[in-house]
C-alpha cells in the first residue's frame, strides 16, 4: 500500500509541474505502465502490477474495473485486444466479439419494422463476450489467478464512490431505465424522488454483481482444491459464466424482457486468437484488428497517404487536412461495403483492400482542389486475383466502377439526413474506454472494449449488462453484403486498438473511444508522432478533425439516421482562418468543437532510455499511472 500512496504522490506532483506544452504531462516509468479511461481503473492496474502481476494481468484489471463502472461499458459487452508477446516477438489478437443469437434474422427485424437493429434494450444484445475475452488472455498470456485479477472489481462492486460523469448519466436516462426490471433495480437507487440516480460520491452497491464475480472465482478455487491446473481453474470460472448457474439467470432474466439469447448461444461461443493485419508504413509495422473491426480503415489510409509527401504539405494546413479527410473517405467507402465477420460467408476481399497496389490505384482519385462528395467503394478484388461479384449490385446502387474515372457518381442525393445534429453527433462519438498496458519484460496490451453501456439493460439477478452490438449489423446487403444479420455471427464493430514496431520492437501503443472516429482519431495521432516528431502527449492533445463522409455504425433504426454527410467536417476552434477560407473553397461544410483529439490514450517506447512514455489526451477523464 505504501508503494500506491508513492505513486499517487508521484502523479499529484506531476500534475503541479511547471507550465509546458500540454495541457497534461507526461507520464514516465521504467517498469511498467497503466494507461485507461478511468483514473480508479488504472490505480487497479497498477494494484496488480505492484503485486507482481504483468502487464496482461494489468489490463485484465483494468477492464474488469471499467466494467464495474458502468459509464462506458460493462461485464455483458465485447472485449478486443491486441497483444505483443516478448517471447515470440509477435503481434496477436484477441477477438472476443459476441455473436448474433438464435432467432437474429433479417425477416426478425423487418417484421418489428426496423431497417436496422435496435440501439438498446434486449434485443440489441449480442452474447457477452468480455468475461471469455478476459478469461481467455489470462489463461494464455498472464501469470495470475482470477480471483487476484478480479479483486479490485469486486471490492467495487461491494461498493464504491460514483463518478459525477456515470451518475448523471444515470439520472438523464431513468426514463429507459425503468422500462427494465433488473436495470430500474440497481441503477435508480432513489426511486421516486427528484432525482432517482446516485449522487455523484455515492457508495454505489451492486449486490448482484458482485454475487455474479464471486460465483467465477469460488469456480476457479473449487477446482484449485481439487489439483486442477491454474489453466483449467481458470476455464472451470469460464464454464461457470458461460455454461452454468451465470449462464441460467443471464438467458431467463434475457429472454424475459424480450430477448433472444438462449443457453446454446452461450455454450457455443468461443474467443478466438487470429493473427491481426498489418501493413508497413515508411519503416513502421502497423498492427490493426481483422476486418470484423474497421480497424484495416487505418490501414487502407495509410497505404494511400504513403503516396503523398504529408510532412511537406504542413501540419493541419487546407491541403494536410484535405488530403487525409479524402483518404479516410477512400477508406470508409470501403470499411462501408466490404467489411464483415471473416468467420462467415461471403468471405472479404481483404488481401485486395490491402494491397499497396488497390491504395495507389485509390490515390490517384483525390482531387486537389474539391472535396468529392460522391466518393463509393472500390474494387479490391482485381488485386487478389479475382473477380468483383458484386459489381451489379454496386451499380444498382449508382456507383460508377469504371476505375479510370476520379469519382464515382451515386444517382441519389445521400446528403439529406434529417437526423439533429447533436443526436448525430452523439451516435458518431458514441464512446467506450480504452485500456494501455506495458511492462520491462516486454508484454504490451492494447484494448478497445466496448458494449452494455448505460443505458443499459441488466439480464435478470446477474448485475450483468447486455451488449447494445447488434446496433452495427445491416439487414440489406445492398448497404453491406458483407455485414447482414445471422445467427452466430459477428457484427461490424468500431472497436479498434493499435499496435505500432519498428525494427521489430515496440514503438507505439494507442486506442481511443469514439464509434466511428475512432480510427479517424489514431491515424492522425501516429501521423503526429511519425510525420511530425511529436511526443506522444503532445500527439494525444494535439487538433484534429473528423469527416462525417461515412455510414454510421451505430445509431437510430432507420436509414436517415445512418445515411453519410458529404463535405461535412468537424474541425478544432483554433483552426486558423486562412485555413477555414480554403476548405471553404474546396466545398466543406465546416463545425467547431474545442475539443477533437482523442480521448487518445497511448504508450511510446524509448528505447533509447530504456523507459515509457505514457500520454493521455486533455479530453475526458482518461489518465494513467506509470513506474
């Protein structure tokens, strides 16, 4: 303890530092570092490595702590990770992604009336996939049990001081919440009263999950006692969510409100370990998530940026911002209609969306002197060797795939959306947390998790929140071929954690929440840090902007509410007029914030020092403990 209380003495007398550059210092350390989205989740991280524990144990505290906090995410939702193995000197990743339940169908949701599926409630759930997620990482990869990783989560699930930012929350959505037994139960602890939510600083109990986490870990010492393996004690705590007593109460208090998930749908699924995609932009090594994510949207940019001398256009001048806000839309375009589950059919093009070769080809279509609204998805598949077999249905859509002319040209209008701009605005920033981890012996972790996000409805006794993923499917494959609702399979997700090695060590670690800009927001962070020679705080902080120019992934069940906005950007207040004056010229629509840079967080390796740099953007709760 006495360590923690030097820590925290650290932290505080850094922040007291003398003015710099940033608006929040940096953080160093030697030993290990803990970067997330809220300060008590990353003090759990440090608990765990103080006690010995590596940095996948780490992260694995940090997310069940985050879990535990509701404002962003919690235990029913989906975790997704990539990790960097100093045994093997590679990079893998964990997909822990629920899948689509039985009963999930096209015909299902059309008959409810939607065009997509709904954004909360029960029928928005897919399986939880964050407990197997979890489990999955410390079996393979961490050195602790689950009832030391877990025991900063449960001593706040017995009860702990609520944020301002999750009980205010709370409290603007009571009214959904009371449409849901087990929800209304837990979350609305003044019920009938003027305000029905904690206070901010409350004790929040939560006597159900809690009795849920115990049931995990008195499964995991069970079969300790019994000889087992710390492996298999570990995947007795798994069976014991997935398969047993947890799995009962979460399927009847699911289907009870009105959900889908039946015990079979619990049983059968799996986390997989698949090997991430990666793409090598001037002598760094890119490591995205597969194209079940739309993390290969990074990618795709970076492999058309690669094309232009960016450093010599200027930081964030008309032509930089242009530039990267036409490369982006390339590649959205394409994250649009090509991607999907990559353990379903129709199987993505992807080694063609990939190809340095397809990115040339995409390059030579920007325009220097406009922005084109009537950008669409290209075809990948002449770079793999085959042919595109859904070239009619492209052109059903008006898209022009002649790939020798600089645009394509829809035959509708898809800039009329009438959705309000702040609920707009509020579906493409949609946030999540993200989770840092780094420790001297080499493992590096990397996580984006996500779902069950309030306002959130709790499957029956279990103190568990589902999933809201199933938001991300499409149900016309004329949007998505790709993407369509099934049974058993995986939605579309933002969720994209990065992992960055040159000459084949660690050179960056970042994630950022955010739904649809969240690639949006770490391809400009690491063009910052590669491009610009900026540290990584200073990369976190720093101004950037966001194209609109996209299909939301998440949002209202009709069309209008998702449909793209052409020409629309977000740009940052200090943006210079001049600059405003030019990509007013070139057909933007502009709209200011003060804030567009994250919130990033991120791990920079000096290995000239041997130590971490640890950045954490000036945008939201988010921080981080470093040693």
């Amino acid at each position: 303890m006495k360590h923690l209380y030097a820590l925290f003495f650290l932290l505080v007398f850094g922040l007291t530092a003398p003015a710099q550059q940033t608006q929040k210092p940096m953080l160093y350390g030697s030993s290990w570092m803990a970067v997330t989205g809220k300060p008590m989740a990353a003090t759990a991280g440090a608990m765990i490595f103080q006690q010995g524990g590596n940095a996948v144990d780490a992260a694995c505290a940090m997310l069940a702590a985050t879990c535990t906090m509701w404002d962003t995410l919690s235990w029913g939702g989906e975790t997704q990770a990539l990790i960097y193995n100093p045994k093997t000197h590679k990079v893998i990743a964990i997909n822990a992604m629920g899948v689509a339940p039985t009963g999930a169908t096209v015909a299902f949701f059309k008959s409810k009336g939607y065009n997509f599926p709904p954004e909360y409630g029960p029928l928005a759930a897919t399986t939880p996939g964050t407990p197997g997620g979890l489990i999955y990482m410390l079996v393979h990869y961490g050195t602790m049990s689950l009832g030391q990783v877990l025991a900063p989560a449960m001593h706040m699930a017995a009860g702990y001081a609520i944020e301002a930012q999750a009980a205010n929350t709370i409290e603007r959505d009571k009214t959904m919440l009371k449409q849901w037994p087990y929800s209304k139960k837990i979350f609305l602890t003044h019920l009938g009263e003027q305000r029905e939510a904690p206070e901010p600083g409350e004790i929040f109990v939560q006597k159900d999950l809690l009795q849920t986490l115990t049931k995990m870990v008195d499964a995991e010492k069970a079969a300790l006692k019994k000889g087992k393996s710390r492996q298999d004690a570990l995947m007795a705590a798994y069976d014991c969510f997935y398969k047993g007593e947890i799995a009962k109460e979460f399927v009847r208090g699911c289907q009870e409100q009105g959900g889908l998930i039946t015990m079979q749908d619990l049983a059968k699924w799996k986390p997989i370990e698949e090997a991430p995609l990666t793409i090598n932009y001037k002598g760094i090594d890119v490591y995205k998530l597969q194209q079940w994510t739309q993390g290969p949207v990074m990618l795709q940019a970076l492999n058309i940026l690669e094309n232009f001398d960016l450093k010599a256009m200027g930081y964030n001048s008309a032509k930089y911002i242009h530039t990267l806000y036409q490369a982006m839309n390339l590649s959205f375009a394409d994250r649009d209609f090509y991607y999907g589950d990559p353990y379903a059919n129709p199987s993505e093009p992807i080694k063609g969306l990939l190809s340095k070769a397809y990115a040339k080809q995409r390059a030579a279509l920007i325009q220097y002197n406009e922005n084109d609204q009537h950008i669409g998805p290209g075809d990948p598949y002449p770079f793999e060797g085959k042919q595109n077999p859904y070239i009619k249905l492209l052109k059903d859509r008006g898209f022009e795939m002649d790939t020798t002319k600089r645009n394509f040209a829809p035959k509708h209008d898809l800039g009329k959306v009438n959705t309000p701009a702040d609920l707009y605005h509020d579906r493409l920033w949609r946030g999540t947390t993200s989770i840092e981890a780094a420790d001297k012996d080499g493992w590096v972790v990397s996580v984006t998790p996500s779902g069950g996000w309030l306002p959130a409805c709790i499957a029956g006794n279990t103190g568990i929140g589902m999933s809201q993923r199933m938001q991300s499917f499409v149900l016309d494959s004329a949007i998505n071929p790709f993407n369509v609702v099934a049974p058993g399979k995986r939605p579309r997700v933002t969720l994209s954690p990065s992992l960055f090695l040159k000459d084949g060590k660690p050179f960056l670690s970042a994630a950022v929440q955010g739904g649809d800009t969240q690639d949006q927001n770490l391809i400009q962070f690491f063009l910052n840090v590669a491009e610009f020679d900026m540290t990584v705080q200073k990369a976190t902080e720093a101004p950037n902007f966001n194209t609109n120019q996209l299909w939301l992934s998440l949002g209202g069940t009709k069309t209008a509410d998702r449909e793209p906005k052409p020409g629309q950007i977000l740009l940052n207040s200090n943006t210079k007029e001049p600059v405003r004056d030019e990509l007013k010229k070139m057909g933007y629509k502009l709209s200011f914030e003060d804030r567009t840079s994250g919130p990033i967080n991120a791990i920079y390796f000096d290995w000239k020092h041997g130590s971490f740099q640890g950045g954490s953007s000036n945008h939201g709760e988010d921080y981080g403990i470093g040693w």
